[in-house]
C-alpha cells in the first residue's frame, strides 16, 4: 500500500507508483528532484519499507526501470549486562554515525566503550558522557585487527563495520550497513534515536548558512572551491564557511551549527555532526566513492539530498534547496547588498 504519492514536493512517476505496488511498499524517503533526475536518466535511490519489516531500495534509471535490493533489519544478538566494546575503522564520520546505538546501550544500563585511534581521540570528551574510550592499538580501516584487540579485553564485542569493502553487504549504503551490524537498523530513521552531545557553550554570532563544501579527506568534492563562491555570490554576508576553520575538536563545531539557518555539508564528518543540530541539513553526497555506490553516504536525517555531479552542474539546485530550508530569497539577498 503506498502510503505517501509525494516525495519532497516532486509526484512520483507513474513507474515509481507501480514499482511500489508490486513491492507493497511504504514510501520512507528518496531524493527531492526524483521527476527531474529521472528526465535526466540519472540512478537515484528510492528507499522503500516493505510490510513495515524490511528495507529495501528501487533504483529508477532511464526509462523508469526500477530493480529491488533487498536488505536484512539486524545482525547482533541481544546484550546482557556488564561491558561491552563498539568497532569501527576509525574515521570520525563512523563514529558519529553509530553514536546514537551506544547512547541507547548506555541508556539500558550497559557500560560502553568505543574502539578508537589514537588519531580519532580527540573526538571524544566530556561532551560524549556515555562511551568510554579503549584505545585500540591498531591503525584506522583495519577492522580484523581491530576486532580481535577488542574481544581479548571484552567479552561483549559490537561489529559496527564490515573487515574489508569487499566483504558480502547486507544494506545499499554503509550508514545503514554499521547500524544493521550493530542489530538496530530499524532505529536508523528514528528522531528518539538523534545523535546526543552535549554542548560546552552557545554561539552569539548572527545566524548564517552554514556551509562545509570544501574540507574532506574520503569523499573530497573538487567542485566545493567554485559552488562556495556560487553560494557566496547568492547570499552576500549569509555564508559560514567551517571548512576552513580550524578547531580543536569536531564537536566545537557543533554550536555554530545550533545558531545556523541551515547547514550545508559535503560527505565528512560535519555532516554526520549536524544531525545533532535541530536545523535543516543541505546534504551534498557523491553517488559512488571508487567506482562503488554502497560507500556513498545515506545521512539519517536530512533537508535536501544532492549528488556531487548535480550541484557540480548545477550550483542552483543547491541555492534553491537553501532558499526553501531558510525561506530567504536569494535575490532580495542581492538586492539588499547591493
């Protein structure tokens, strides 16, 4: 049954309607510009819940041919009492990402620590009360190494990653494949289920559109230099750029996002912070990172979703998704700089 004909104020196409049918499927989210890709012969995802159990994904290519990719809803077993160690591979994003699993584990009275690099410590303070830090003694993106340090420490292990990129995949994205892992990838869309920091102190600055386009180290955006500028041009004295800041901490971004209009953000760790921030979330996304669609990001929480190549062809996808998570013009932010 399809419980919703409207994505992001695009119809759906009549093939969409009828590739739902034949799923008996609930519409859970996709990408805004559905009807204009789909004219453009561009894949995108249509993310799909089958007999509200499973998750699956449709992919509409050029001429409306949709092929389903079916994916399980958990992996663990349930936990007892006592310790328990989440893995990752290491980088900041991971983390963030699965943050909301181990506030709920703590919340059920378990003690829980994060396997983390020495290179990644510094993601974790007072602000992150309920993870404790192991240090693991192997180097980020080496999850077999790291897995086996954690279980001589701990006796309950939580895998929230794949061992290699080649290993079988059990969801479309790696997002959702660290909270199947994990056993909970029911939650992955659940608002109760935010990430969780607490904030050391608010931003006074005015609020600002709040932009990373340029800073990134697995999913670089080459575009980012020239739509910063675009964005620039659009809202005159409205733009923050944090990819150029530099801070201490990841998390001492996190109030200036509070006090945004809205945030924009490639695929990085500023990206995985904002969905801590109650304000709208501009998220730019490569489709596929080498040449593979799975290690492209489907954040939990989400405004407006563009591919790379689109805002790259396109910087004005990106002003009119800001225009309507802001409700500012840009041309009467021109008019009124000029």
């Amino acid at each position: 049954m399809i419980k919703l004909g409207i994505v992001n104020g695009s119809e759906l196409t009549p093939e969409a309607v009828a590739a739902l049918n034949r799923h008996d499927a609930a519409l859970v989210s996709s990408h805004e510009s559905l009807v204009r890709c789909r004219r453009a012969g561009v894949a995108i995802p249509l993310h799909v819940q089958p007999h509200g159990r499973e998750i699956a994904t449709l992919h509409i290519g050029r001429g409306g041919c949709f092929s389903p990719r079916p994916q399980r809803a958990s992996s663990q077993q349930p936990f007892t009492e006592g310790d328990v160690c989440m893995v990752t591979p290491g980088h900041r994003g991971d983390m963030l990402n699965i943050l909301p699993v181990a506030k709920h584990l703590h919340d059920q009275g378990l003690r829980v620590w994060m396997s983390v690099p020495e290179l990644c410590e510094d993601l974790f303070d007072e602000r992150i009360p309920y993870v404790q830090l192991f240090r693991s003694p192997v180097n980020r993106c080496h999850m077999i190494e790291a897995m086996a340090a954690a279980k001589r420490e701990f006796k309950q292990v939580v895998r929230c990653h794949l061992d290699t990129l080649e290993s079988p995949k059990a969801t479309s994205h790696w997002t959702t494949e660290m909270w199947w892992l994990a056993g909970f990838l029911p939650h992955f869309g659940d608002p109760a289920w935010r990430l969780d920091i607490a904030r050391r102190e608010k931003h006074p600055g005015q609020p600002k559109i709040v932009v990373n386009v340029t800073s990134a180290i697995t999913a670089p955006f080459a575009d980012g230099p020239r739509l910063l500028d675009e964005l620039r041009r659009a809202f005159p004295g409205r733009i923050l750029d944090i990819g150029s800041l530099r801070v201490s901490s990841l998390l001492d971004l996190l109030p200036i996002m509070d006090a945004a209009l809205c945030v924009v953000s490639i695929d990085t760790g500023t990206l995985h912070l904002a969905g801590a921030a109650s304000v709208p979330l501009i998220a730019l996304v490569p489709r596929e990172v080498g040449g593979d669609p799975w290690r492209s990001t489907l954040p939990r929480f989400y405004h407006s979703l563009i591919g790379y190549q689109e805002a790259a062809l396109c910087p004005a996808l990106v002003i009119a998704a800001i225009e309507r998570a802001t409700g500012i013009s840009a041309n009467a932010c021109r008019l009124q700089a000029a």
